[in-house]
C-alpha cells in the first residue's frame, strides 16, 4: 500500500484541462481514475478550468474538483493564472497531469521543482496541427519548448505502446515512457442495456445504426466524420436501411449538417447533440456499429472504441495513430486506411451485413473491454506511483 499524508493513501493532484460535463477522452479519462483512486483510498484532487460550470469547488464521485477561473485561450486551451498556487497548496505526495495542454504540463513540472514533488504525465496524443498557423505553434513546442518540461517528468505514460514508437516526441523519452491503456467503466456500459428507446426518439426501429462519437469541432476534426458522411452516402445505394447517429456538440455541427444534405443522406443522419453520462451507454446499446474513422495520429486511443466494446458492438477504425493496438482486426471489428471513403463503406457494409460476425466480433469487444475496466487500470497507475515514489524516496511501503 501507498502510504503518505494519511494512513491509508496518497494525496494525488490530477490536473487535467477540463472535466465532465465537458466532454472529451482526456476528461472521461481523469473522471474515471480519479473515481478509482478514491475508491482505493487515496485523497484525490482534479485541478481544471472551470469551464462549463462556475469556478469553485466541487465534491464529485468522492473526488474534490476545484474548477478554477480562466483568463484566456492559446491554441486552443485555456490559460489559468492560479494553476501554480492550487497545486502547492494541496501539499500533494505526487503530481498527475494529462496531457495534451502545454502550459498544463509545464505549470505541473514547475510546481513538481518548486516542491520537491514527485510527477508523471499521460500523454494521449500528440498536438493536432488543426490550422497552418497552428502547425507552426506544434513544430515549435514540438522541436524546442516540450523537451524542456517533458524531461522533467518522472514518468510519461502512453496510452498504447504502438503510439509511443510513432511519436517523434516520446521516442526522445523512451527511458521513462511507461504503457498503460485507458480504462473503461464495465459495469455502466454492458450488453444487456436496452437501446431501444433511443431507437424509437429517432424513428430508427427498423434500421442498421452506424454510431459517432465525438466532439464536433476543429480542434476534433481528425475523427474524420466527414469522411464517414461520404462513406454512408455511398453504403445507401447497396443498404437503404442504413442509418448514421451522431453523438456530440460544436460550432463544426452546422457544416456537418449541411454536408450530409448535400450528399443527400440529410434524411438518414441524426445529430444527436451532447448526450448525458447516464445516457450514454443506451446510444450504444442502440448501434449495431460504431465508426472512428480517424484522419491521422492526432487519435492517440479512441475511448469511444472501449465502451463500445464493453457494450458488445463491433467497431470501424483506421488504422492511425493507436487505434491498430485496440481493435483487433478481424477480431474485435475491422480497421481501415484513413481517409478512404470506399474502404470505410465497404467494411460498414460487410458488418452489418453479417450479423454472424457483428456478434463475434461484438463478443471479443467486451473481453478487451473488461480486460482494460477501471479496476485494473487504476491499479496499474499505482505501480507507476509506487515506482515514481521509491525512487524518489518518498514513503512507499
């Protein structure tokens, strides 16, 4: 057992961009450790912008949130000027951060060396060059500014090792580079969930659902969901039961929706909008498919993949960034090359056109599911912590 400030466990500070509502991998990612450390025992805090809510603090989940106040953006994520002070005051045993956020990460590793404190970082991806000018910002953090505070880290953990050979980034790092999957609450999402009602909100009764889910801005424009609104428009003219829903907000919406009805498919998509956590699990229950056809390895993990295998759906991905290392090809659902239409509706087609396999491939979803759920997980976050502590000489018993 882990021992610091208490007697029983650690005193964790978490920090990570957002947390839920706002909704992102990163942010079910934090909420989902952050609960199982908790329920181990230790005294966990998760250190956010307080966007969508008020600023202050929060009790979530036997988690303490402090939401703290924004001054301002910069690619992308907000700039929070009482990053610093929140973390030393919470005196924590060991600093946690998420990337990616760079003023998050090295805020963290300042705080880490003002203290004495001991710090790890998950990185989930890589920075995605979503504009030119913003791809002149990635080659500058890339090249020059994240080797000064990536080195400062005790640990780097990567969500699959095949993205943590792919990234020209950790390869630099490779010495402290730790692998651990994201997790996945196997208990909330489960096959036996009934999702039929969200079939009937949508008239979708009779039909074969393919399912997105993503954020709908461009900052997200990697999930590659108009290369999926292509990919439907030409699966219609073989399958007119085909139907496509859409799980997820931003300003991106308006442009999705005028592109499924330019494609003519505007009758057979459904923009779902953001849907809550405790509702979530029937969206996909009510799929036969989920789609992640993402454009590049700006999609470290794809957590959307794991729930839906928990769920017991096969799923469709490209094969980019980590998501060859979760779906099993053949096996757990089928991977694609990015940015192929054709392929992404041909493997659609052969999916729902076989319910045989669909069910196989279902099946293995939900064995790597709970292979990955949260119990497990957390517990290998611990050994890193452990691992991290010793080395420190901090108390580790």
């Amino acid at each position: 057992m882990l021992c610091g400030h208490g007697e029983t466990g650690l005193r964790i500070c978490l920090v990570n961009t957002f947390f839920p509502p706002w909704r992102g991998g990163a942010e079910y990612f934090t909420h989902g450790l952050a609960k199982g450390l908790a329920k181990g025992g230790d005294e966990v805090t998760v250190l956010c912008a307080h966007n969508p809510l008020r600023p202050g603090t929060y009790e979530v989940d036997g988690i303490e949130v402090i939401r703290l106040r924004t001054s301002g953006w910069l690619y992308g994520v907000p700039i929070i000027p009482g990053l610093l002070g929140a973390i030393l005051s919470k005196d924590p045993d060991l600093i946690h951060c998420n990337f990616p956020n760079p003023y998050n990460a090295s805020i963290s590793v300042l705080a880490s060396s003002l203290s004495d404190t001991p710090s790890v970082l998950t990185w989930h991806n890589d920075l995605p060059p979503v504009t030119a000018a913003a791809s002149l910002l990635t080659t500058v953090h890339d090249n020059f500014l994240s080797t000064a505070y990536l080195r400062r880290f005790d640990r780097i953990i990567a969500t699959t090792r095949r993205y943590s050979m792919i990234s020209p980034i950790l390869n630099r790092f490779r010495d402290r580079v730790r692998i651990v999957w994201n997790g996945v609450d196997c208990e909330k999402f489960r096959p036996s969930i009934d999702g039929g009602w969200v079939r009937s909100k949508f008239t979708f009764e009779d039909c074969k659902v393919v399912l997105f889910v993503g954020a709908l801005t461009k900052w997200h424009g990697y999930k590659g969901l108009d290369v999926l609104l292509r990919a439907i428009a030409l699966a219609k003219a073989r399958d007119s039961r085909i139907r496509l829903l859409v799980v997820g907000e931003g300003h991106l919406k308006p442009a999705y929706m005028r592109l499924a009805s330019d494609l003519g498919i505007g009758d057979l998509v459904a923009f779902a909008g953001d849907v809550s956590d405790r509702e979530l699990p029937s969206y996909y229950a009510c799929s036969d498919v989920l789609a992640l056809p993402s454009r590049d390895s700006s999609e470290g993990f794809g957590l959307a993949i794991l729930e839906a295998g928990a769920c017991g759906k096969p799923v469709i991905a490209s094969r980019v960034g980590g998501l060859p290392e979760v779906v099993e090809d053949g096996g757990s659902g089928l991977l694609v090359p990015p940015n192929d239409e054709c392929a992404l509706s041909e493997a659609i087609l052969k999916v729902l056109g076989d319910e045989g396999l669909a069910q196989r491939m279902g099946k293995r979803g939900r064995e790597l599911a709970e292979a990955r759920d949260w119990s497990k997980v957390v517990g290998a976050y611990r050994a890193i912590y452990e691992e991290v502590l010793e080395k420190s000489g901090r108390d580790s018993v």
